[in-house]
C-alpha cells in the first residue's frame, strides 16, 4: 500500500554555492559515503542537487516534512550494483520512523545543469 509520495526540484547552483560557502554544510545534509560518491562525478553540484531533492521529496512522502528525531544525513541516497539509485534510512533516523513500518522506498533522479528533481514513493 502506497504510504506517500513526494517530489522536489532545486536549482543545482543554490547547492553548490552552499556546499562552497558554508562549512559543515556538506556534512550535515550528506553521509559521508554520498560526500564520496559526488565529489568522484565529474559535476558534483549536479549529483548533491539530485541527492538533496531526494531528502526534500523523502519528507514530503512521509506527509509530515521534516520530522523530529531525523536528520539529513542519515537518509541516504547511493547507487545499486546496476547503477538505480537506492534510499537507506541510517542510525537514530532509521530508529524514529521504523514504527511507520516503511517497507519499500522508490525513489527517481534526475538533474541537468541547472536543475535537479527527485520523486520519492513510500509503500507499507
């Protein structure tokens, strides 16, 4: 059964400026296997937008927004062995929603150069 779904687009360079200007930034919105696996593209802003949509998305699927006793990096966004990208719920995040009894997370990426959206499906 379908709990919710979520989308949300972001401008690439509104993420890339945040991730040059602000310290810590990166660290508070990305684990540090998504940190890895960006700054490996070719075009990282491109591949943190798309990931930072995902989070936006993952929220708004819950129908709560962001919720208390969750935090950003520890939704994570990594690639399977062929490639699909994979949401995984991590530590004290994974802990707060496991009563929502989440059984599958779908999730869809996309970006450009300037643009970057994610659609999130949750199923119980």
């Amino acid at each position: 059964m379908i709990l919710g779904i979520g989308i949300d687009m972001i401008e690439v360079d509104r993420v890339a400026t945040r991730i040059a200007r602000e310290q810590g930034f990166r660290e508070l919105v990305f684990s540090p296997d998504e940190i890895a696996y960006c700054n490996a593209k070719a075009h990282p802003a491109q591949h943190y937008a798309a990931r930072f949509a995902a989070k936006e998305a993952f929220f708004k699927a819950l129908g709560t927004g962001w919720a208390a006793g969750t935090v950003f990096h520890e939704v994570e966004i990594l690639p399977d062995d062929q490639g699909a990208p994979q949401l995984r719920l991590l530590d004290a995040t994974a802990k707060t929603l496991a009563p929502r009894a989440i059984k599958n997370i779908w999730v869809s990426l996309t970006h450009l150069r300037e643009s970057a959206a994610a659609v999130v499906v949750l199923e119980t």
